[in-house]
C-alpha cells in the first residue's frame, strides 16, 4: 500500500499558480497550452453539435464554463479614465462641473480652505464637511464671483464616494509593481483568468470576484468584457501573487 502525504491547500494553491505564471513567461509553453486549449475547444463544440446541446459556437456559454486560454500578445491596451483632481491657476477659467475647491491657507497655521459653487454659480468659503454637503444648494447670499490672488492655486475636490473608486488592469498592475511583483495590464488580464479564475471566459467576473472586480463595459462578438480591479481586489491579488512568486 502506498503511502499519502497531506498537503495545505495553501501550498496546492501557490504551486498551481506558480505553474501559471510560469507558462506565461515561457513562449513554447503558452504556444503548447493554447493549441491544446483548441483542440479542447474543437473537440467540446464538435462533441455538442452531435448531441445536439445547445452551447456551440454564437451561443453565450454558462458562467461555469471551462475557462478559455488567451495568449497575453492578443489582448488589446486599455486607456485609464480614473479621474485626477485639476488644479486652477490665477487667471484660468474654473469648468461649471468644479462644484468643491481647495484654496492656499490664508494664514501661517496651514489651516486648509475650501469653497464651494452655490445654486447661483457664485463660491463660498466653508469647512471640507459643509462645502461638500452645501456644493449647488441655496445658500443666504450670492457670495462671490471670482478667488483672489493669495487663494490660488485651487485644487479640485473629487465628490465620489471612496468605495466608487476602482482601477484600470494598468493602473492596478502599477500598483502591485510598488509591491514588489511583477506584472503588467495584459499579463494580469490573463492571470485574472487562467490563475485566480475570477473571470469566466468572456472576461467578465465570476460571482466569487463580487468584492474584487467591476464590469464597466460587457463583453460583445468583438472583444471581452472590461472589467476594474477594487481596492480590495488588489490587495488581495497582492496576497495571492506574492505567494506565488
């Protein structure tokens, strides 16, 4: 009788994702693993097409589908929209969408100011709190029309809530390349969905990856879905990536 060994889930999880990564780093390799994944695919549709199951090809598959192999050379760039705070010099024209800003300090104490645009399009001075909560509503006066000197230069105050915030593969890529790992927006794409499986075969995520992923854009004929990486997901493919390397 042979004998068994336990092993951690932990150390099955970091091997396995290992092997991914290093299939990713080594051309032979991702060529050998994506002509096998068709086969597969020719085989899965063809054994479909004579049973007569209704998931062939131009048939939105289930979300437990097998996940697909994408070669990291076809997934096309991403541009970042993750907006910055602008920052408003003496003399420059402040858009109508700027609702909060804030100004210089006015006094050698560093106490920060801000100013919010009332229902009548005119600026107050208010703490962050109320200037956020005030921002286009009725106020008691007009207030006024344009900063002084000393009050320049303005820096916008984003009015997102922090949980809305998600980044860009790139942006997130980025991140974790502070962190000591090394990666890039098409390689986390993939790893997204060939290591952690937080994507299903049309790039959009999994059930699982509620609180780490969020659709932006869905996926059509063309391309897959575009999908940002919350704060959370990232630190926990830091987690994950770090075990792995």
């Amino acid at each position: 009788m042979s004998e068994s060994i336990t092993v951690p889930v932990e150390t099955h999880l970091a091997a396995s994702r290992a092997l991914v990564l290093l299939v990713n780093e080594n051309a032979e390799l991702r060529s050998e693993a994506a002509y096998q994944c068709e086969r597969a695919d020719r085989l899965a549709k063809d054994l479909a097409v004579a049973v007569g199951h209704p998931c062939v090809a131009g048939v939105e598959a289930e979300v437990d589908e097998p996940i697909s192999y994408a070669l990291v050379e076809e997934l096309e760039p991403e541009v970042a929209t993750v907006r910055v705070p602008r920052v408003f010099h003496h003399g420059d024209v402040i858009p109508e969408d700027v609702k909060v800003v804030e100004a210089q300090p006015w006094s050698s104490d560093d106490t920060q100011y801000y100013a919010f645009r009332n229902h009548g399009g005119g600026w107050e001075f208010a703490t962050l709190e109320d200037a956020i909560r005030l921002a286009g509503k009725g106020v008691e006066d007009e207030g006024f029309e344009s900063f002084s000197g000393d009050d320049y230069p303005l820096t916008e105050v984003l009015l997102e809530a922090p949980e809305s915030v998600a980044y860009t593969l790139r942006e997130a890529a980025e991140i974790l390349n502070q962190q000591g790992i090394d990666t890039g927006q098409n390689r986390l794409k993939n790893f997204l969905n060939t290591g952690i499986a937080w994507t299903d075969g049309f790039g959009s995520p999994r059930p699982v990856a509620d609180k780490y992923l969020v659709e932006t854009d869905k996926a059509n004929g063309h391309r897959p879905a575009v999908v940002r990486v919350t704060p959370e997901g990232v630190s926990e493919l830091a987690r994950v990536m770090g075990m792995a390397v």
